[in-house]
C-alpha cells in the first residue's frame, strides 16, 4: 500500500511569493520543535530512580576510565556507551544522562515524519509524529535513562527498511534492517520479540501469498501445501507452549533471580520430540512447496528474501535455547561451560551458514559482517571485554529465558489490556479500532480492488502489519513472565501507528469543501458543543450525585446544570442538522467522530503533561513502577550545602545502606568520603556527619547513633496504587454499579484524584506524605552541624549534648576460640540458631529455630543429637516433639531439657535424650497461667523450678517441673517488677532472676522465695542499647558461675559484661559476617570454664570466647 495522494491543503503556501513554505511543512516544524521542547525541557529535574541508577553508573565508570562489563541485568551495552560519550561531551550530571535517550525520542519522531510519507501517506506520517509527540508513555520513556527510547527509533526504522523493501526492493532496506536489528539487539533483549513479531507476520504473509499464487498446477496440491503448513504451525505452537511451561519450572532463590532446577526430564524429552517433528514438517513443506510451484516463485517473494535474512542474522543468537534445552545452563561461564556452548554455537553457525548459501552467499556475508561487527564492537567494549561477546550471544536470552519464571512486578494478565492503556493511550486504542473499522468497511465495499490511492506492483501490507504488530505485543507482553510498565511502550508504539493510518484516513473521507463554506462552517464550533453536551449528560447521569436525585441544593444545582446541557445538546443538535450539506446523517457522523478524536488528543496531551512535568516523581502516575519520590534529589541538595558549609567543598562524610544506593550510588558519585555499610552499620558510621538508611536499619543505625543526631524521614520508593489486583467480571460489575465509587475511579482516570476514592474506600493511605506501598528511609544529621545550620529547625535555646556510648571503654579485642555449625538444615547446621544452653556434662544445647529442632553438641562440637520437625497449632495437629521456631532451651541439674516453643506458645519437656515427656501452654492474653503469647526464654533452677518470659503478655510465669503452675509476676509497665517485652531470663548462684526487660531498655534481677511464693525486686540498670523493637532485637542474658552477667546486644553486634550490681565490666564485638565479630548475637550461655558461649543468629554459628 504506497501512498499517491494529490495535491491538498497540505500544498498551500503560505507566503504567496514562495511555494516553499507550505502548510504541511509549517506543521513538520511545529511538531519538531514540540517534540525538541518537550523531550529536553527539565528533563534533569526528576531524581534518578532505580532503574535508571543501574544505568548511569556504569556509564559513569566507562566514561572514567574504568571499562564496561555487559551484564544482561541491565540489557545491551549499547546506552552505557552513549552515556559515556554524552559525559565526555557534557560532563557527568542528569542532563547529560537523560540526553542520548530524549535525543532518541526526538529522532524516532522526525524519522517517522520524513519517512512514512509513502506508507502511511502524508497526513498519516503527520498524524504519527503528532501522536508520538504526545504520548503519554513515549514521552515519558523518552525523558527516562532506560533502552525504550532508542528502542523507539530502531522499531520505526525497521518498520520502514520491511515495508521499503516490500515497495523498491532494494539492498539498502536489507542494510538498513540488518543495522537496525543489530543496534536494537545490542540495546535490550526485547529485540527477540520485535524478530519473533516480524518473522511470523512475513511467514504468514509470504504462506498467503504462495497459497493464492497462479503457479499451483493442481488444486490437490494447493490443498495438501495448506494441511501440511496447519501441521506445521500446530507443531510449532505445541513446541512453543511446552517451553514456556518448562521454563516456568524454574525456582526463584531470595534475591529474586531464578535458578535452574526441577526440570522436568518429561517435558524436555517432549520438546525434544515435538520440536523436531515441528522441523521435519516445516522442511518437507518447503520440499513440498519448491517441487510444485519452483524455486523462483519463491524467490520472487520480497518477504521471503525479509524471512531468510532476519533468521540467518538472528539464528546465533538463539543457540541458549537448545543449549539449555540439552539440559546445559548457557550462563555457565566455566571453562567446560564455555567449551560445551562454544561447540553449539559452531554447529549453529555452520547451519547459518548453509541457509545463507542457500539463500544468497554473497548477501550472506555482507548482512553477517555488519550484523556481528555491530554487536561484536559494543557487547566487547571495543574489545577491550572479549568475553562480552559470549554474555551477549548467549548469556543475554540465556539470563531472561530463566527470568520469565520470576515474573517480575507479578502483574495480572490483564495489566496492560485493561490498566495501562485505557489509562493512557486511549487515543491510540481509538484510533486502532477507526483503522478496522475503515479498512473493515473498504475490504466490504471493494474486496477485489485496490485501494484507488495506492497504486500495487507487489501490494505493500502497511495496515495489515501494523494491526498484527499492534495486537501481537499486546498478547506477547502480556502473556510475558515481567510485566513492567516501561515495556507499554512496546505495545503504545504500533498502537500509535495503526491509529494515525486510521485516523489520516478518516479524515481523508471527508468532503471538506461544502463544509468550509460560509454557511456552513459554523458547524465546527456546534459539533463540539454537542459533543462536549452529550457526554456531560452521560457523565451527570453516571455521577454519585445524579439529576433528580432529591431537592437538596446539591441535588437541586446538578439537576439544573443536567438540564442546562440537555438544552445546550438539543440547541447544537437542531443548529447541526440546519446547517449541515447532505448527507446529513452521514456528515454529522463524520463531525462527531472528528469532534470526539480532537477531545482525545487535547485529553492525551493533557495526560503526557500530567505525566512527565507535573507528576514526574510521584507514585500517583501508573506508568512508573518502585519510583524513586522527590526526597532523595531534595536530600542531596541538603547534604550539598551542609557539605560546602562544614568543609569548603564535597569532602564531607556521608554514611548510607543498600538500599540508599538508589540513588546515592549516582548522586555521591564526586563524594570521596562517602561510606557503604550495606546491610550491617559498624559502630564507626557515628563518624559520619550524615546518615542516610531505609525504614529496615533504625534500629541497627539507633544502637549505634544513640541520640546524637537530629533524624528526618522520608519516602524513599513508592509503588502505584495496585487495587486493580483481582479483578473479575463480577467485581468489574459491581464497579460499574456502585455510582460513588465509579465516579472516583474516574477521577483517578482522569486526574490522577484519589481523594474521593479514598473516602469511598476508607482508606488514608494515598496520600504523598503517606503514601503506600512505599519505601521509607531517614537522614540522620549530627546535632552539633544540625546547631550551625538553622535552616533544619534547630534553636539556639537548646544545648547540644552528646549520649555517649558506656560501652565503649575497656572493649575487649576478643576472637572465638570455638566454632560449631555452619549455615543451612542439615544435621549440625543451623538456621537462625537462639537460646542456648550449656548442661552439667559440658554439652550444648541450641535453640535451631527456623530449622524447627533443638541439636544437642559435644563439647568439642560434635553433633550427639537432634529432634523436631515444624508443626503450627494454628493450621494443624502439633504433637510432642514439634516445633514452631523454639527460641530458647534449658537443661536442668537432672538432665531434662525444657523448650520455649515461641510461635506454638508452649513450653515442651523433654528427657536428655530428646524423648518427648509432656507440654503445656497455649495461645492466649494471660487469660490464665497456660494461656501464654510466644514465650522466648525458659529457665531451670536448682530444685527444678522452671521459670519462662511470657513475652507478649510482658510477665514471668514459675512453673514446677512438670508444669503445674506456681506463681507470675509482672505486667506491663515500667516501674520495679513490671516489664515491657520480657525476653532473656537467668539466675545468679543464690537463685535471684535477671531479665532482659528489652523495651523498658534496662536489666532486672529479683529475689524469688520458693517457700512463700514471695517475689520483690532486688535493682535494675539501665541498658545503653537495645533501641530498636524489631523481631531480631531481642537479648539473652547469663550469670556466670563467679557473679557475672552477660548479656547480648544484638544489633549492636556485642557482648556486654556486668557485675551483680549492674556496674559496667567490658565488652566485646562489632557486626562481621565472619568469626571475628557478630551479625546477630542472641542466645547467650556461661560454661563452667569460665568460657561464655553465643548464638549468631545471622551467621549461624556458636561461638565460644574464653575471657581474660
């Protein structure tokens, strides 16, 4: 379909002296210098968000000197090459960063306006390049440090190198679209998609065209083509969908990245044979095919020569799949790895090879050379990164074939169908249903002749590509394991060429001259009036707050304004039809419809702005996903000028975790005293003048900081709004019935309110400043700086003072001398190993709790016993011997063993042995002595005695040894006796309690009579830690047997020794993930020795120190 439009208002000068300047180059202009402003205008302004950050930095190493490495994580190496040179040109900052991207954007447009002409025709090129303009999601990604927008250009110019070389079939379009497709494969793997797309449109267009074509000699044989080619495509179709279900069985580790397991040997062994079988048909219908039509009927076939090209240059690409297929792992970077890909790789070759002998040798390796030399140059770094070429041709579909089963975002099927492109490209989605429409109404009105506007030598298929284009990505994206909202931009760009085909060919249809007359052009202020009318009846009726509801004046003022737009519909209706040319019918058609698609580009431009400048960093917008908010850029604006006051410059100290990373990883880029302390502060961060750290860490960072610093929150990340999880027709019905709720949806749709939406729901939480689902972090700022700068709020009025750490002093530089365990579930590892305890005998007792079990060692650390299995009370029958994370374990005089079964809120009793003896307790709010809430430690005395913290309940309950109840204590205050989260309990040589008495932050010890049952308090001190209340902070204490206490700090990655008195003796420890400090002291036990023994919860481990 070639465009051969006659002359047209396009043709008009518009300076009568020149023929030059004419109207549709006025509008080339104008939307040029749009698309210039609106790409480049702030585009540094919004924070780099996270996907972004995995981009710059990079660049930013490249762009100093430090090489580039191709990790498919982040896509093709291509942008990180365009970065580094956009640094080089204009130095490293958010503008330079975003240009290469916005430029892109802008050239995809141009491109489209200069190009398209001829497919298109021009007022549909014009069309395309104002819908490109204001899109919102191309606009948007074309201001966004990701691949989409260049992404953007190469999909438009290898529409056009397919669609030029159907038309002229010349070698410049096969050159065009092998450098297109190699710049689009060294930019992001979505180019196997865009391939995949390409190759079944030829396929099926060149299978119609050599199905209808004169040279069949027999019918039968036309016949048995066409079951032969069924046969094929069901194969090709089975093959396909036992792959996406084989890869689907892979399983996801912690980090979220999938890992090669549970394969099933059916299910390859079935793609194995279906997959071949699918070959063996596919080849005997080309024999088949040549044999009774010829090698020249084929070859005669422009998509053929598009087929053959497309497959031989993408052919090596593809060796991940029967590398992994064969049950290999392509990401095996080993050298057997390598060794067993390589050989696949030149069998792969080696068939690319014979298919381009085939086809054409010389063409062969033209096409070959620039495809490979393109991809070779970047994915190898100018080959300075040789081994880039295999993590491209290889590890690149390898990594994101075993990714799909993660299914990133966990996005419904319907996500872009019914979220994402109503919400935003709805223009588009209109004008894609007016092409079918249009086209659907010609195919009836002259099936057998071409269109009288386009001349055919070979029928150019531009509409029939773009439709299949367009509803292919709509399925492929969808039904894809990541459902982002960046790769909508690969479903909105086909959708916004179909729509200004159909759009331009509307207006095509129009008899413009008798509307243009003096008469009659009133008409185009009265369609829209009518329109506008008409659709404010439909939205006064479908309101909350309907016409004739009541007469309240609310009720009153809608009904007159329902009655107000009625007449004004009824007036511009009447105006209308007097003053329209017949057809009258047919032209006030024609009127609405251009009235309604001028709304929907007012209203999509409206949206595109909304979007990009005004709503840029907040999660109200849909089309961002863990979006970074204002606060990071505002933070570092503030970090600037504390820098530059405190120290001339930006050799100010800056502390921040990993999740802080994004974006500081960019923005503390020229910061030379920065500090990373990823997931584990050292007590040397109170250094830092500033503290950056996510919601995670507070506590961490407060054990550490004390009350030293001034803190700030913020949000960090926020996520949309995702209430449409779940949804199903009886719940779309039920939408669509409730009025209220209806009409604050709509405001959501169309100004991103949710205020009325909120208030229907009864939720608070969409609000920017509280915001959910979201990230928060803190900035915590030294008091003394806070003091000099008055702009954080901080008076003259108070002094500033620094709490010190106690603890500091007389730190002992202690290492284990004794390690037992290593992380995992096997018999003698551990899995957040808490309480312990060290028996008669030497022996010790741990507390395994996320491995469900208690394992009993030698003193040398041999492994004598363990027993438990995982049982939940709440969900099913938990026997004698099961376990719901024990927390802690004690082993009496006698040899019985008692277990604080926390999360089944008992106690169990157990022989030496581990034989189950007997249990009490159950869940409950001190109901009762039995009625307990996650009890975390257990003690035994002397006579028997078995003393529990009941934690939740915030008391210390006394049981005798076979359970039956003594007496309690406690309650939940802060006065001498009372507790708040009671946690670590020990007693002393004479008998007396000590209590961790976590929240109250302090250490308790009472005096107990056993006779009376008689319990008063004897001191308690207070503890310089334990500032924090999250699940892990919580500490054990021991009494050794020459009258010290030890206690844990477990966020603060230390031992800390006192004497009876609570007077401060020593410490030691600081995070590790080795044995020379901590990741979570817990559980705490002295032995006989005058050795203690810790639990390290994090790096699952006991440790032994012997102190000095």
């Amino acid at each position: 379909m070639v465009n051969t439009e006659k002359t047209t208002f396009l043709d008009i000068p518009l300076v009568k002296s020149s023929t030059y300047l004419t109207v549709e180059k006025l509008l080339i202009i104008l939307i040029i210098l749009l698309a210039i402003f609106s790409r480049f205008y702030q585009v540094d302004h919004r924070v780099m968000s996270h996907d972004e950050v995995n981009h710059v930095v990079p660049a930013y190493d490249l762009y100093q000197g430090l090489g580039y490495r191709h990790d498919p994580v982040t896509h093709g190496p291509l942008q990180f090459h365009l970065l580094a040179a956009s640094y080089f040109i204009m130095g490293d900052n958010d503008f330079s960063a975003r240009f290469p991207a916005a430029l892109f954007s802008v050239a995809a447009i141009v491109f489209v306006l200069f190009a398209f002409p001829r497919y298109l025709g021009r007022k549909g090129a014009l069309m395309a390049g104002l819908f490109f303009l204001i899109s919102p999601y191309l606009l948007y990604y074309g201001r966004y440090t990701r691949n989409e927008a260049f992404i953007e250009l190469f999909a438009v110019m290898m529409l056009y190198a397919v669609l030029r070389y159907m038309d002229k079939r010349d070698n410049a379009s096969l050159i065009l679209l092998t450098i297109t497709s190699a710049l689009h494969f060294a930019t992001k793997e979505t180019a196997y998609i865009y391939t995949a797309q390409m190759m079944i449109f030829l396929a099926v267009y060149l299978f119609l065209r050599l199905l209808k074509t004169p040279a069949w000699k027999s019918k039968i044989h036309q016949r048995n083509f066409l079951l032969f080619s069924i046969l094929a495509i069901v194969l090709f179709v089975a093959t396909f969908t036992i792959a996406v279900i084989d890869a689907s069985h892979a399983e996801v580790n912690e980090t979220g990245t999938a890992i090669e397991v549970n394969r099933h040997r059916q299910l390859v062994t079935a793609m194995i044979v279906v997959g071949a079988a699918f070959i063996a048909s596919a080849i005997a219908d080309l024999i088949y095919l040549v044999k009774h039509i010829g090698w020249d009927t084929i070859r005669n076939e422009s998509s053929f020569d598009l087929l053959i090209l497309l497959g031989i240059t993408v052919l090596p690409l593809l060796v991940a799949f029967p590398v992994r297929v064969i049950g290999w792992d392509p990401l095996d970077y080993t050298t057997a790895g390598i060794i067993r890909t390589g050989g696949m790789l030149i069998i792969v070759l080696a068939l690319t090879a014979v298919l381009g002998f085939w086809w054409d040798r010389k063409k062969w390796a033209i096409h070959m050379g620039v495809f490979y030399g393109i991809f070779t140059i970047f994915y190898t770094t100018f080959f300075t990164n040789i081994r880039g070429f295999l993590t491209g041709i290889v590890g690149s579909l390898g990594y994101w074939l075993v990714q799909q089963s993660v299914e990133r975002g966990t996005q419904p099927l319907y996500y872009y169908a019914l979220v994402q492109m109503p919400i935003y490209e709805y223009l588009s989605i209109a004008g894609l249903i007016l092409a079918v429409v249009l086209a659907w109404r010609s195919w009836q009105g002259q099936p057998d002749q071409p269109d009288k506007n386009h001349e055919e030598k070979e029928s150019v298929p531009t509409l029939a590509l773009l439709l299949f284009w367009s509803l292919m990505s709509l399925v492929a994206y969808s039904i894809a394991g990541e459902r982002m909202p960046w790769l909508t931009v690969h479903i909105a760009l086909p959708f916004s060429l179909t729509a200004a085909w159909g759009f331009a060919k509307f207006l095509e249809r129009i008899d413009w001259l008798p509307l243009l007359k003096k008469k009659t052009i009133f008409v185009f202020l009265l369609a829209p009036v009518f329109l506008l009318s008409v659709l404010g009846m439909i939205g006064l009726l479908l309101s909350a707050n309907p016409p004739f509801a009541g007469k309240e004046l609310l009720q009153l003022q809608t009904t007159y304004r329902f009655l107000l737009v009625v007449l004004t519909a009824l007036g511009a209706g009447y105006g209308l039809f007097k003053l329209l040319p017949v057809p009258v019918w047919k032209v006030f058609g024609q009127l609405t419809t251009l009235s309604f698609f001028v709304l929907l580009i007012v209203l999509t431009a409206r949206t595109a702005f909304m979007a990009a400048y005004v709503n840029a960093d907040y999660a109200s917008e849909f089309l961002v996903y863990a979006h970074a908010s204002p606060a990071p850029k505002e933070i570092l604006d503030q970090i600037e000028t504390i820098s530059y006051r405190t120290t001339g410059g930006k050799n100010m100290e800056v502390a921040y975790d990993n999740d802080s990373l994004y974006p500081y990883w960019w923005y503390l880029r020229d910061y030379p005293n920065k500090r990373y302390f990823a997931e584990a502060p050292t007590r040397d961060i109170s250094n830092a003048t500033v503290i950056l750290a996510s919601s995670s860490k507070y506590g961490k960072i407060d054990a550490i900081v004390r009350d030293n610093y001034t803190t700030f929150d913020y949000i960090r990340l926020w996520w949309p709004m995702q209430d449409y999880y779940g949804l199903t027709l009886k719940r779309i019905g039920e939408i669509l019935l409730d009025a209220p709720l209806r009409s604050a949806i709509f405001e959501i749709w169309l100004n991103r309110d949710y205020s009325a939406y909120s208030q229907v729901k009864g939720i608070s939480h969409l609000t920017p400043e509280n915001w959910s689902p979201s990230d928060q972090f803190r900035m915590y700022i030294r008091k003394d700086i806070v003091a000099q700068l008055w702009q954080y709020g901080a008076s003259p009025s108070f002094e500033v003072g620094f709490d010190e750490d106690l603890y500091m002093t007389n730190v002992l530089p202690l290492l284990a001398d004794q390690v037992i365990g290593s992380p995992g579930s096997s018999p003698g590892q551990l899995n957040a190993p808490r309480g312990i305890d060290v028996a008669p005998d030497g022996s010790i007792f741990v507390a395994d709790s996320r491995n469900h079990r208690i394992q009993h060692f030698a003193p040398d650390g041999t492994l004598w016993n363990d027993w438990g299995t995982f049982a939940d009370t709440e969900t099913s029958e938990a026997p004698g011997g099961t376990f719901n994370e024990p927390w802690d374990v004690a082993v009496s005089q006698d040899g019985f063993v008692y277990v604080a079964d926390t999360w089944n809120h008992r106690i169990q009793k157990f022989d030496y042995d581990g034989n189950f003896i007997t249990v009490w307790g159950e869940f409950g709010v001190a109901e009762t002595p039995y009625r307990l809430w996650g009890p975390r430690s257990v003690e035994v005395d002397i006579d028997g005695n078995v003393f529990i913290t009941d934690t939740g309940n915030k008391r210390i309950i006394m049981y005798t040894a076979d359970g039956d109840y003594l007496t309690d204590f406690g309650g939940a205050g802060f006065a001498p006796g009372e507790f708040d989260e009671p946690v670590g309990i020990a007693l002393d040589p004479q008998g007396n309690l000590f209590i961790a008495d976590t929240w109250n932050r302090r250490i308790q010890s009472v005096f107990v009579d056993r006779m009376n049952l008689f319990v008063s308090p004897i001191t308690w001190w207070d503890m310089y830690g334990w500032y924090s209340q999250t699940l892990d902070n919580k500490p054990y204490i021991t009494v050794s047997g020459d009258g010290y206490v030890y206690v844990t700090d477990p966020e603060g990655y230390r031992v800390i020794q006192f004497d009876l008195a609570g007077n401060y003796i020593s410490a030691w420890g600081d995070y590790s993930a080795g044995y020379d400090g901590f990741g979570l002291p817990s559980g705490i036990a002295a032995d006989n020795q005058g050795g203690v023994w810790v639990s390290d919860a994090a790096n699952n481990v006991l440790l032994h120190f012997t102190l000095p």
